[in-house]
C-alpha cells in the first residue's frame, strides 16, 4: 500500500467502534489520520489543516455526511470543492449511492471499509507527491 503513503486523510465517523475498525485498518498503510465524530467537527479540522482525503460518514447526528458535503462543496476556496470525498456507509443500494453523489461525494465505500478497497477508489486521483 505504499501507493496510499504520507496520504494526510481525514476520517469522519461517529460511532466509537467503528472509529477504532477504521485506525486498525488504515493503520496498516503508511498515511497519517485524523478522526472526528460528526459533521461540524470535521469543518473546523478542514479549516484548520489541509488533508488529501476525506472519509465520511454519511449517517450522523449533529450534521450528517451529506450537509457537511454539501457545505464544504459550497466553500469559494477551490480546495474545498476538489478534495475527495468518500462516503463510509453501510447501505450498499443504488438509490442511496446516487444520493451520496448528488450531495458532492466523490466515491462510496461499505463499512467495514478495507486497504484494497481503499487504493482502488483512491488510484482514481492525483494525490501530491510528497511521501
């Protein structure tokens, strides 16, 4: 997974165990993580810390994944509008796919999510270079 190394991620997850699932798993691959537990807590990290990729919970409470897209999306700063968004769900339907990508999600992956996974969702965008 050196493909995924130095990658700054930002992972937005409410629920505790699901949290710990997801720095267990990424833990594996050379990146760096931050983890947040809803929506609003996530804005003020994007604000504060440039990150390469979001992981986001669609389903929160406070602001769910895909208001929090959806403003981030609305942000004038173009980072804003071309970091990568992935939604974490566990609803694998069509419908619901379509939902997450209306909302500006770039990608959609079912929880647990896994490393292979991951990559191949990723390997569809231009990361920087830095490792």
């Amino acid at each position: 997974m050196d493909e995924l190394k130095g990658l700054r991620i930002l992972i937005v997850e409410d629920d505790l165990l699901t949290q710990m699932i997801n720095q267990a798993t990424l833990a594996k691959a050379p990146l760096q993580m931050t983890i947040v537990s809803n929506g609003n807590e996530a804005i003020e990290e994007l604000n504060k810390k440039c990150y390469d990729l979001v992981l986001m919970d669609v389903s929160m409470p406070v602001q769910d994944g895909l208001d929090t897209t959806r403003w981030i999306r609305d942000l004038e700063d173009p980072y804003f509008k071309e970091i990568p968004i992935f939604a974490l769900t566990n609803y694998p339907s069509e419908e619901h796919r379509n939902e997450i990508i209306e909302s500006g999600m770039n990608e959609h992956l079912i929880k647990p999510i896994t490393l292979d996974e991951l990559y191949e969702k990723a390997s569809k965008y231009s990361f920087r270079a830095e490792g």
